[in-house]
C-alpha cells in the first residue's frame, strides 16, 4: 500500500484528542478508504450538528446517509451518537426523522446493547429535550462545561437535577479546563463525584496554569471511586471500559476509549471525522462544497490519511502510544523488534527507563508515578519519530 510520507496537514480537529491523532497521519489518495474488506465486524455512526445549522442541513443529512449507508448495511450498529450541539442545531421534528432515518438504514441488531448518546451543552438543555431524547431511546449524553466559571455560576445542579428524572442509562462530563484555576478545577471535581457521571473527561488539562499533576489528580479520584485511563478519562469503579482494560481489549480513538473490536466509524454532516478500516476521513466543513458533493452523488469528503506504512513485523509507534495510553504499559515483546529496527525509538524508551518514567515488570514496560506525569510528552515524541512516518 502506497501513501504519502508527509504529514497530513489538512484535518481540522474539533478536540485536542482529535488533534493527537491527526499528528502521525500522512495523506492518502481517497480511493484508497474505498478499498476496504468485506465485514460484518461492529460499526459505530456519529453524525455531526452544528448549533448554527440552517434549515437545508437536515435533509442533507438525510442525503449523505442514504448515500453511505450501502456500504455498512451488514455491519451491527452498536453506538449511535449525535454530535456536537444537535438540541440546538435541530429542531424536536428534524431530530425525531434523523434518528427514525438513521435506524432504518443502519442496522442496531440488539436496540439494548446499542449505545445510543447525544452532546449538549448547559445552554441547550430543557426538560422537554430531555424528553424528547429519552423518548427517542437515548439512553447516553454527555455534557460539555466550561469549567472555568464556577459550578455556582452556572445551572449545573438544576439541569442535572432535571436530567436524572428521566433515567438515562448513564452520563459523561467533559470539563473544558484549560481557561480554569486549580481552586475552580477542584470545586467542580467535587461537584462532579456527588452527581456519579460515568466518566469525567478533563480537556486541556496540559495547558492549564497550576493544574495538579496527573498522578495526582489519579489519586485524589481514585479515592472517590474514579480510575485513570490515558491522560484525561476517569472511569467511574465497575464501568464496561475498566472491564475491557483488565481484559486487554480497548483502544484509544478520536471519540474517547472503546472496545478495540470496533473499528469503523461512521461520520455524517459537516466536517464530521470517521474511520473506515485503518484510514481516517474528515469531510468538508464548506456548506457550498457539502451542498454540491451531495448533488453529485460523491461523499463530501476533504481529506483522507492512515498511519504511516510499516513492515508486518514490526509494530508502529501509534500502537506503541494506544498501549501507553490504554494500559499504561507496554508489552516487551511487541516493542523489542520495533525499537531494535528504530534508532530514535531506542533513544526515547532508553531515555525513559534511565529517568524513571517507565520501569520493568516482567514482559512489560510500566509507566512509574513520575512516567504518568509525563505521559503526553511520551506520547507526542513516540508520534514525533521518524519511523512513524515524519
């Protein structure tokens, strides 16, 4: 397989973690997504909507699903998710027959093992979208805040209080912490452990000025309940995804930690990311060049790239960091013969061991307290090397 080996500067992330992917990605012609094997495995549809959308952007929608659809019709549909700011880019009609859309041409096989999620934000929430989602059978969502203005400040309890009358299966939080002080960080920490989200996701925490450290952070949650994966996600005790850490099945991706069996992910509307295969995709975030793909019965695609091509035996850097990140070790055995055949990976993993960021336990490398600390600066020089492609 031929790609390009220049870096692939053309994807525009709507997240930090999107934009860690998007480092090690090298251009590839778009023909090259098309090629992808037959498969029944799982499927994941994110469809993206924007809080400004405009009346045509729902049937467009509708258009470029119907148009994509034949690719995946065999494939289970095990997560649904409404991206973005769908509450306040759609009205209750225009979101009841995308949903009724989506099901019909995507196929969730079992409804119950569906996850069916949507986003929001603090402003966009009223009781009767609540009820709306719930009565659309979402049993997910996950709120953004930011968390720089205080919990007070805001009408975080009333809305959470309103949101648990309905009984959704379970909740995310993302706080925004980038812009925060440590005093407000810690507030909302607190506010956060007496509500029980599922996951609390801390975006930006590498920018913030005077934030705790990770491994500090790990320990004051842990105690309430909440363990670490990768260098934002605390996972509430007995949660799914802390069931496919111990059972080595989990992977790291743009939309946050899943099950490493699923691996295509559907993404629809205006610049919305996927993944088919081993290839991303994002598409144009142009109204007009949306408008006119559709028209011509093209995928509005912008831009495609993969991870740079390796040899068979060797593992690459990215599998390197998804371990790190998943596990937070690596194992000996599948990184020996990648760093022998990399001088730059031998340099950095010495220089790791040597400053006690990683230590040796049995068949693996283990990120030490020190190690956790500076796990995203790990990570970005692992994704940095050249042998991944730069």
């Amino acid at each position: 397989m031929h790609v390009a080996t220049v870096p692939n500067n053309l994807f525009c992330p709507h997240s930090d973690i999107e934009a860690e992917f998007f480092k090690s990605l090298v251009s590839c012609p778009k023909e090259q997504l098309k090629k992808r094997r037959t498969s029944i495995s799982p499927v994941a549809l994110n469809i993206y909507i924007p809080c400004d959308a405009n009346s045509t952007y729902p049937e467009l929608v509708s258009r470029e699903i119907e148009l994509i659809q034949p690719v995946f019709r065999y494939q289970p549909l095990v997560k649904f998710w409404l991206r973005n700011r769908p509450l306040q880019g759609m009205n209750r009609g225009e979101l009841t027959e995308l949903v009724f859309l989506s099901n019909s041409y995507f196929n969730p096989r079992n409804k119950k093992a569906c996850e069916y999620g949507f986003e929001y934000t603090l402003t966009d929430i009223t009781a009767e979208k609540l009820a709306l989602m719930k009565g659309l059978h979402f049993d997910c969502f996950r709120l953004t805040i930011n968390a720089a203005i205080p919990p007070h400040k805001q009408q975080f309890t009333s809305i959470l209080t309103t949101a648990s009358d309905f009984h959704f299966g379970e909740w995310h939080c993302c706080l925004q912490v980038n812009q925060a002080d440590p005093d407000t960080l810690d507030h909302w920490l607190t506010e956060l452990i007496r509500y029980q989200p599922a996951i609390i996701e801390l975006q930006g925490l590498q920018t913030m000025e005077g934030a705790a450290t990770l491994s500090q952070l790990s320990r004051r949650m842990s105690s309430q309940h909440y363990q670490l994966l990768a260098d934002r996600f605390f996972i509430i005790q007995g949660h799914k995804l802390l069931q496919l850490r111990q059972s080595e099945a989990l992977q790291y991706t743009p939309w946050g930690m899943a099950r490493d069996s699923l691996i295509d992910w559907v993404g629809i509307g205006l610049g919305a990311l996927g993944k088919f295969g081993d290839g991303y995709y994002q598409n144009t975030d142009s109204i007009h060049d949306y408008r006119q793909a559709l028209d011509e019965k093209h995928l509005p695609v912008h831009c495609t790239g993969l991870f740079p091509a390796h040899q068979p035996q060797n593992l690459p850097p990215w599998q390197l960091v998804n371990q790190l990140l998943c596990f937070h070790r690596v194992h000996m055995t599948s990184c020996d013969l990648t760093i022998k055949l990399c001088p730059e990976l031998a340099k950095l993993f010495k220089e790791a061991l040597s400053v006690g960021w990683l230590t040796r336990e049995s068949d693996y490398l283990v990120l030490t307290t020190l190690g956790l600390d500076h796990l995203r600066y790990f990570c970005d020089s692992l994704q940095a090397c050249r042998c991944n492609g730069h």
